[in-house]
C-alpha cells in the first residue's frame, strides 16, 4: 500500500494506492490517524485503492471516530464500487460521506 499526504487550501488530501489489508493496517493507522487534528478537513482520494479487510475497516472506522473528536470532517473519494459494496454490506456506509470526482465539484472545506 502507498499513501501520499499532501495539504492544499485548508485540505489534507491522502491518496491510498493498493490494498489495506492486515499487514497494512498498522502502517496505515501511524501515518492517518495523526492527521486528525482539532478541525482537520480531511479527503480521503480512493481511485487507487483496490482492496479492503475487516483490519482495513476497523482503520477507517477509527479514523472517522478521531476526526468526529476533533469536530472536523472526513470525506471518502471515488471508491470503487466493489470496495462500495464492502461498506454497504458492513453498515459501514452509514457512517462515512462519499463523493464522486465525475459528478461533484472540488471537495471544499466546511466553514465553521
């Protein structure tokens, strides 16, 4: 797995390339979770993501939880429909928000 972190406008956008499976997971946690920073805006870009474990989830589930502490935002980008399907069928959907590149605009930064 590869992620890149990069901060534009206010936005930390964080690419994930691969599989987040359980020897991933560990690596994913000590480079995400930090970025959960008191109203952190964060864009999670998944075009590249190909695989997700119940390790993967319990992952985003934790991120989700530190950046609802932090009252900031966390927004999960262009995820591949069968991976969709992972969260659908978990109940996982509920509680993320997802958003297309092809049919929404540029992610933008809630004001507060």
């Amino acid at each position: 797995m590869k992620i890149k972190i990069n901060e534009e406008a206010g936005i930390t956008h964080v690419s994930i390339e691969g599989r987040l499976d359980t020897l991933s997971s560990h690596d994913f946690e000590k480079q995400i979770l930090p970025l959960a920073t008191p109203q952190a805006n964060i864009l999670l870009d998944c075009s590249a993501f190909e695989y997700i474990s119940s390790s993967g989830l319990r992952q985003f589930l934790l991120l989700q939880k530190a950046v609802i502490a932090s009252e900031g935002q966390l927004t999960i980008r262009d995820l591949k429909p069968e991976i969709r399907e992972v969260f659908d069928m978990t109940g996982f959907s509920a509680l993320f928000t997802f958003e297309s590149s092809k049919t929404k605009p540029p992610h933008r930064s809630v004001e507060r």
